[in-house]
C-alpha cells in the first residue's frame, strides 16, 4: 500500500484480511484499518536466508523494499519463502462415519464416495491436498471400508501416497490418530472426510507455524440475523436498540494442524474426540490458534447440504 506521494506505507495479504474477519471489520472497511503498518522494511534486497531471518524475528508476513524516497521496489512474501518448509506433508482422512442422515445414499455407497460436482467427495479433497504439497495420505476406515480401499489403492493414480487404517470399534474424531505412524518434522493435518472447500491450506500451514501453535483449528464465520429488536439492558433500564441484528459465531470447520507433541499424547486404541483433545490442551496451557476459513466450505451431513453443494460445483467453471 502506497500514499499519495508513491510512499510505501503497509502491506495487506491473506493474513491481514484474515485477522480483519476475526476482529469483525467488514469487506467495505478502510484499507487503513486492514494493513499491516509494520512489515520489515528494507533499504536493498537481501538473500532468502537473510529474508527469512528477519522475518521469523518480528512474526511478519512480508518485507519491503524501499528506495531513498520511501517508494516500493520489491516485496518478499513469507509465502514465497516458507511454504515449502511449512506446508503439511502428510493428512489422516476421518471417513469412517456411516453417514446414516444421507439414507437412502449411503445405504450402498460410503459417504466420502458420492459424487459431488460428477466427482466423489474424498477425491475432491485429495486433489486440494495434493495441490497445497501433501504427500502421504491416511484415510481412517469404517463402514464400507473395501470400497475405499478399491477406489484409492495405494494412491498412485491421484498423485499422493494412500495409506490405511480401520477401527474395529468408534475411536472418535481425533481416536484413530493413535493408529498411525505420523513423521515427527512438520505439521499434520488431520480433517473430516466429508467436507468440500476451497481452503486455503498453505495459508493455514503458515500461520501455523508462524505462530508455534500445538493446535490450528480453520473456524467458519456462521451468522444469523434476529428477527426482532434485541434490547440492550442495564438494571432493566433500556440503553440501546438493535434493530434485527445479525451476529457471528465462529464454528470449528473440522480442519485441523498438530505438531508433532500432540500427536504423540494420542493413545492407540483409545476413544478420543477432537473436542476432548482441544480442550485438554487449552487445560494444560498450551497454544491453540484459529484459522479463519473465509473460502468456500460444506459439510456433506444432509440432504440439503448435499443438493446444495452440488448445484454449485456442477456449474461452469466452479473449481
């Protein structure tokens, strides 16, 4: 971002829009109450490893060079510069679930499997995956596990090795980490296997790492307007009133990043949700981030959620 003079004087990406959503600022906001006014600021370009360093001292996104009159002559993205360090390399894939709120779809056919978009769900989340640098997937099987297996193999013809493991009986939604061998450099992405989004999971990677979370969970903006006027009380004296307001929650997205600590709490064979593993972590202490999931995002629990994820990916030039 430049002045009126050409003046180099902030920098606004992926992350500062990011941070906007969190603190509420709405797309029409002042790009000054967006931009980050503190990037490192350079007189001459460096070499990446000098780039990197002074990046990694203050936390920031992005350095600029400026020439003697303040104006930009190169800007050097923390993207550019740490995706390959950071990136997930290997995902475990939740598609043990029976998909019972799908029936009669899923009587025959396990739900990660059905076509959305003239495409299977799990196959449109491998594909994103492989696209943002992971390598090695895990998929936890359940019901219809054959089925998968036959689908996938060993992963080869979608670019990614595919790898395998069953719970005899429900672990959980975190439970079957347990089962896996997971590498101990770089961070794990673990995400239910009923979801199509357009997440941004490099982006997510980063700010991982960025911040040396234990966990990154992605939350998604829900809102809801009220239908009435919402009174704001004080000692039963009425000192405001919204008009049909619409508020926001954000809700976990059920994509997550954990370092390899984490993982390693995870006993074999145990049940286990994510909900109990977050908050067990939040208990001892431990750094639990968001990652606001401003993408397009369903979860494919519903009938409706399912027509109408395929209404929009079944239109010309929907990714």
């Amino acid at each position: 971002m430049v002045d009126d003079e050409g003046r180099a004087v902030g920098v606004v990406g992926d992350r500062e829009l990011r941070a906007a959503a969190l603190r509420g600022l709405a797309e029409s906001a002042p790009v000054v109450d967006l931009m980050d006014r503190d990037p490192v600021w350079l007189d001459a370009s460096p070499s990446d490893d000098d780039l990197r360093e002074s990046l990694e001292a203050v936390g920031a996104s992005a350095a600029v060079v400026r020439d003697g009159e303040g104006r930009p002559t190169a800007l050097h993205d923390r993207r550019d510069l740490f995706a390959a360090r950071d990136r997930a390399r290997h995902a475990i894939l939740m598609v043990g679930g029976e998909g019972t709120r799908l029936r009669p779809l899923t009587a025959e056919t396990p739900k990660p499997l059905l076509p959305v978009g003239g495409r299977p769900i799990l196959e449109r989340i491998v594909e994103r995956l492989r696209e943002h640098g992971v390598e090695r997937v895990t998929m936890a099987l359940g019901y219809r596990a054959e089925q998968i297996e036959r689908h996938f193999g060993d992963g080869a013809d979608f670019g990614v090795a595919v790898d395998y493991v069953r719970e005899e009986r429900p672990l959980g939604t975190a439970g079957a980490i347990g089962m896996v061998e997971v590498p101990t450099a770089g961070p794990l992405l673990v995400m239910n296997g009923d979801i199509v989004t357009n997440l941004d999971f490099t982006a997510m990677a980063l700010e991982h790492a960025r911040r040396g979370a234990a966990v990154t969970v992605a939350a998604r903006p829900y809102q809801h307007q009220v239908p009435y006027g919402v009174l704001r009380l004080v000692g039963g004296r009425i000192v405001d009133i919204a008009e049909k307001p619409t508020r926001t929650w954000w809700t976990n997205a059920g994509v997550y990043l954990m370092d390899a600590a984490v993982v390693g709490r995870i006993e074999r064979d145990r049940y286990l949700d994510m909900t109990m593993l977050v908050e067990g972590l939040i208990g001892d202490g431990r750094d639990v981030e968001s990652f606001p999931l401003l993408e397009y995002w369903c979860d494919i629990g519903l009938p409706a959620d399912y027509e109408r994820a395929n209404r929009r990916l079944s239109e010309p030039g929907t990714p």
